[in-house]
C-alpha cells in the first residue's frame, strides 16, 4: 500500500486538475493553496507535523491532526526538538510536555534562546528549583507566554505576600491560571479593599495561603460580598468579620439564607 509520506507530490496536483471540467480554476487553485506539501517528502506539512505531535509528543491522532493546523510550515524538527529539550532539561517528563504543548501547540514555535530559556532563569532566579518550576508551568502554563519582567514581578508580588515559595507552587498546583490574574487590575486592588476593612498584613497573608479566590475575584463581587456581611449587622470591626468573609465567599446568598432559616427554627437568632 502506497502510504502518505511515499507519494508523489503530482497526485496532487492531477486531485487539482480534477477539479477543473467542473469547476473554476480558482477552486483548483484554492485547493493546492491549502494542502501545503513538503518538496523534500512529498508528504503534506500538516501530516508531517502530526506524526512529530504523535511521536514526539505523545498526542493521539485525531488531537495531532487539529494540532497540527496550527503549526504551519516547519521546515524541520530542529525548532521543535529544541523546544522539547528545553522542557526536559528542567526535569518535564512526557505528560507535562504533553499537557504544556497541548494547552497551546504554537509553543513548539517559541525561540528557546530569545524567548523561553529567559523565563526558565528567570524562575530559577527567584529561588525556584527545577521540580518547583516543572509544577508551576504545567498548573499555570501561561506564565512562559508572558514577558519575563511580568513573570518576576507578579511572582515577587506573590512572595512578599505569602512569605514562602512553597506555598506559591502549592498555590499553583491547586488553582490552574492563578498566576494569570493582572497584579493590577484584580490582585492589588482586592488587597487595598481588605486593609481599608482593617485586615492587616499578617491575617492578609493566612487568607491568601488558606483561600486565595476570596483575593482573585473582580473587586466588585468583594465589595459587594462585604456590603452583605455589613448588612447582616457583622462590623468590620468585629471578630467574627474575617471569618464569616471567608465562608460566605465558598456559598451562594440562596444557601447561607436556608441555612439561616433552618437554624431559625430552633430558636437559633
């Protein structure tokens, strides 16, 4: 059987000129324009770059072939090869570099000198280890798509406020993309919220390790939740403010009312 990589890049065209008795020339056109083939192989590029996903990445056929038209023209293995080194170095086994290249196959493109081995530094640089880094990128792989300067700053940013790398990778193992939220327009201003409600640094930083989405939502939803807490005749003074802060954040209004009517009617005020 004559397989794909064997065949003769003229079966394509004679495909094309099939077209031709019942349709315009543009459609022929058309046709050899989006059925890209390497010269060298005879092989279409976007099945080239399929087997690569499968053999190379562990993807399965049909994730390969969607992959793949992402990809565009490759003109050899060396730029994904590089790619894939780079993860290995760093200790990534074959399903994080699965799960890291699936979440976005362009990164098979990135210039590992230019754009991915500075972030990995960089990483390194703020005291994280290889295992440290392996976990942070796969839980929240969109950080090596950001500039190195927003990388560092947000995770300097992080570790002033949780006061331990380990807690931060713990942090990102448990909430994919938390790295992903901008410091300035959903992070800081949650935290100016809670100080002006007089949570200082050292409670700050217990809510942030115990429950940091009560600090990644859009600052609207938290004020508003406050303004209910107030409501409920809870001051921001009292005791009981933080803590009813931090569990009226894990249930809806519609829940925290049935439960109050149920201890109600034991007496319960």
């Amino acid at each position: 059987m004559t397989t794909l990589m064997n065949r003769s890049p003229y079966s394509l065209l004679s495909k094309a000129l099939a077209f031709v008795p019942c349709c315009r020339p543009a459609d022929a056109a058309l046709f050899l324009a989006t059925h890209s083939y390497s010269a060298a192989s005879g092989a279409p590029q976007s099945s080239l770059m399929a087997e690569y996903l499968v053999s190379s990445c562990g993807f399965d056929p049909d994730q390969a072939a969607k992959a793949s038209k992402l990809l565009g023209r490759i003109e050899s293995r060396q730029q994904p090869d590089s790619v894939l080194g780079l993860f290995k170095s760093y200790g990534f086994d074959n399903t994080q570099v699965k799960k890291v290249i699936s979440a976005k196959p362009q990164r098979l493109l990135l210039d590992v000198e230019k754009t991915l081995a500075p972030k990995f530094r960089a990483l390194q640089d703020l005291g994280f280890s290889c295992s440290d880094i392996t976990h942070i990128v796969r839980s929240n792989s969109g950080v090596i798509s950001h500039k190195s300067g927003t990388i560092v700053s947000k995770i300097q940013l992080w570790q002033g406020l949780l006061g331990s790398n380990d807690f931060l990778v713990k942090l990102c193992k448990r909430n994919r993309w938390f790295l992903g939220y901008s410091i300035e327009k959903r992070i800081q201003p949650n935290i100016e919220i809670l100080r002006d409600c007089g949570v200082t640094d050292r409670k700050l930083t217990i809510i942030l390790r115990h429950h940091p989405r009560l600090i990644i939502q859009k600052a609207e939803a938290l004020k508003a939740l406050i303004r209910y807490i107030e409501n409920l005749g809870v001051a921001r003074t009292s005791g009981m403010f933080l803590y009813t802060l931090k569990v009226l954040h894990k249930v809806s209004k519609k829940n925290f009312k049935a439960h109050s009517e149920f201890f109600k009617g034991f007496g319960w005020s």
